[in-house]
C-alpha cells in the first residue's frame, strides 16, 4: 500500500527546515549587528563595583571598558564611574546609579535616561554645541553644551547648572536653568520649580555624591 503522509511529512520536514532557516538568519543578523555596532565612548574611571549590561549580558566595566549604544550602566553602593562619551564630553556617575546611554553621536548629541541615582554632564565652555536630552522619572532635561548636575538633593530632585544652561520640563511645564541656578521636583509628576541660586555648600555637596 503506498505511504501517501510521507510526501506530507517531507513537505512539512522541508518547511520548517525553511523557516528556521529564516529565523536563524533574521537572529544571526541581529547579533551581527550589534556587535558592529561602532564604539561611542568608554570608562575612563572607576571606583568600587561597577557594572555594564547590553541587552541580557551583564560584566563588570573596568577603566578602558568600551560603551556602545544601549548600554546600561550601574554603580552600587560606594561606587563611582566616569563615562567618556565622544571625545569631549564626560559623564559621572554617584553610587547606586543607574543610566541607559540610549544613543550619541560625537559632536551631535543623543539620549541618556537616569533610571535612578545622580551625575554630572561635563562639556568644556566655548566647544560647539551639542543636542543632549537626559530623561528622568522627574521630567526631561534639555542639554545644549554644558556642566549640570541631576539627582537627589536634600530632599528633592535637583537639576545645578554650573555653566550654559538647561531647559528642564515636567507637568507641561518647562524652566530654563542658567549658569549658578537650580530647580528641584517634589515627586514624578510634578512641575518644576522656578530657578533659584543655590549656593556653594550645596554645589559641593552634589558635586561630592558624584566623586568630584
């Protein structure tokens, strides 16, 4: 009597032999692409325990480590980090500080998110301005060229600008922040507060909680 399912089940075999084909090719690329993904900075110091995580890898990040985009990086408690992003910016990072570098682009700009924590954004006056957003739990910040701080402060969530100046949003409202100003959100959800000048026991202190 003749087998008229195995002609099926070949069909069936030849199928999924195609499409996991696809699959492995669609996933293959995926992973090439990101390890082509080019270098956009590194650590340039670090103290304490320090960690990197792209995607579901995670390892230590040790000075000279390199940073692509999408990558998260986390300080624990007592440790710090600064990040080189480009060639003339800096980022650092306080103790029990979480940030997704979303993208930059040297010399453009790009999107940092503070999950948690504090940092300094450090860019020498008289370069050329570059687009940075940075957002937060708080609200977004708005970067053209700068050195601001953002994190806890007292009892707030603070933004410092030390030179430039920031535009900071939250509840629909936005403030620009200048040089030697701060403002400070009570909870997420709530709008910022007009710009004050804080003076220099509390620049020192925010400046201490990132290593500086």
């Amino acid at each position: 009597m003749e087998n008229r399912a195995a002609p099926v089940r070949l069909m069936l075999v030849s199928r999924r032999v195609v499409v996991g084909g696809l699959l492995l090719t669609a996933v293959g690329g995926g992973v090439a692409t990101s390890w082509a993904s080019p270098v956009i900075g590194q650590a340039t110091e670090v103290k304490g325990d320090v960690r990197r995580k792209q995607a579901e890898k995670e390892e230590p990040l040790a000075v000279g480590g390199q940073l692509f985009e999408n990558d998260r990086v986390h300080t624990n408690a007592e440790s710090y980090a600064t990040l080189n992003l480009g060639t003339d910016t800096r980022v650092l990072l306080g103790a029990e500080t979480d940030l997704l570098i979303d993208t930059f682009i040297a010399g453009q700009g790009g999107t940092l998110e503070l999950g948690l924590g504090r940092m300094v954004f450090d860019r020498p006056e008289g370069l050329p301005k570059v687009d940075v957003a940075v957002r937060t739990a708080f609200g977004m910040i708005g970067v053209r060229g700068t050195k601001f701080f953002c994190g806890p402060s007292k009892t707030a969530f603070a933004v410092f600008v030390e030179h430039g100046s920031v535009s900071v949003e939250g509840a629909g409202v936005t403030r620009v922040v200048e040089a030697g100003q701060g403002v400070e959100f009570g909870k997420p959800g709530d709008a910022p507060t007009e710009p004050v000048n804080w003076g220099e026991a509390r620049i020192k202190e925010a400046y201490a909680s990132v290593g500086l």
